[in-house]
C-alpha cells in the first residue's frame, strides 16, 4: 500500500498547489495537507483494491500500452468523481444540504479551474500507471537494480 499511496500524497500536493495558485484571490480556502493526506490514503487504498479486481489487468498478454491506457482511463474517472465530490462536500456545508450543494456547485463551479485540476491529475496518473505497468513486467528487484544500481556497491 505505501507506493501508491506516497505517490499520490506527494502527486496530491502538487494539484494543492496548482489548485491554490489558480484560486488565489477567489476567497475559496487551498487545501491542507490533511485533507491531502486523507485523499491520498483514500487512493492508495483504492488503486490497491482495483488492482485486485479482474477487470483492472484487462490486457496481461498484451504490449504494457493497453493495460496504462485502461488504467488510466479507470483511475481518472475516479479522479474526477472524487474531485467532484470534494467540490460538492464544500458547497453542501455553505448551502446546507447535499441536493442544494450540488444546485450551486454547478452554477456557481468555475469549471475551467475544475478541468485544469482534471489534466494534472490525468498526467500524474498516466505516470503512475506506467510506471506501475513497467515495475510490473520489469519485476521490483529489476527494477531498483536499474533505478540505484546493483546492490552492495
């Protein structure tokens, strides 16, 4: 679990980042590294149990292309119904309740700052999955040979 849950912390703090620098001025409060860290344990988890799922290696045979590709695609849907719902989670609390929350967000949302969230995300998961999918086919050991050099050097 702490691979891909390190990934998407330090990941997670760099959209905080970009998500503050775009709604500075706005009065809309950045995120707090809790709240980053709590995303992040939520992902990790997520990406651990979907990769237990069978659906997730849809393509074992196939060049590594067609399971980054797939992956993806999965995790940056998740991505934007978690971005959503954080969005949504703070709009209800200000209009007092889920439905009228979610009347506000998507009159009030500023949805190009939505979708410039969404593409970071998109390619910091497009790095994680193939990063992912290369240790996968190279194997751990390989792998950290590779990235640090032989062991006991």
């Amino acid at each position: 679990m702490l691979p891909p849950t390190i990934f998407f912390f330090v990941a997670l703090h760099v959209v905080a980042l970009v998500r503050s620098l775009v709604l500075k001025g706005t009065g809309l409060p950045p995120m707090t590294t809790v709240s980053v860290a709590v995303a992040a344990l939520i992902l990790g988890k997520a990406v651990l149990i979907s990769d237990l799922l069978p659906i997730i290696n849809r393509y074992p045979n196939k060049p590594l292309i067609y399971n980054v590709t797939w992956k993806t695609l999965i995790y940056f849907v998740v991505s934007g119904f978690i971005h959503y719902l954080e969005r949504l989670v703070d709009f209800s609390r200000e209009a007092g309740g889920l439905l009228a929350g979610n009347e506000r967000l998507l009159t009030e949302m500023v949805w190009p700052h939505f979708w410039a969230i969404q593409i970071v995300l998109f390619v910091l998961i497009l790095m994680y999955c193939t990063m992912h999918e290369i240790a996968r086919a190279l194997g751990g050991h390989k792998l950290r040979q590779m990235f640090f050099g032989p062991v006991g050097i």
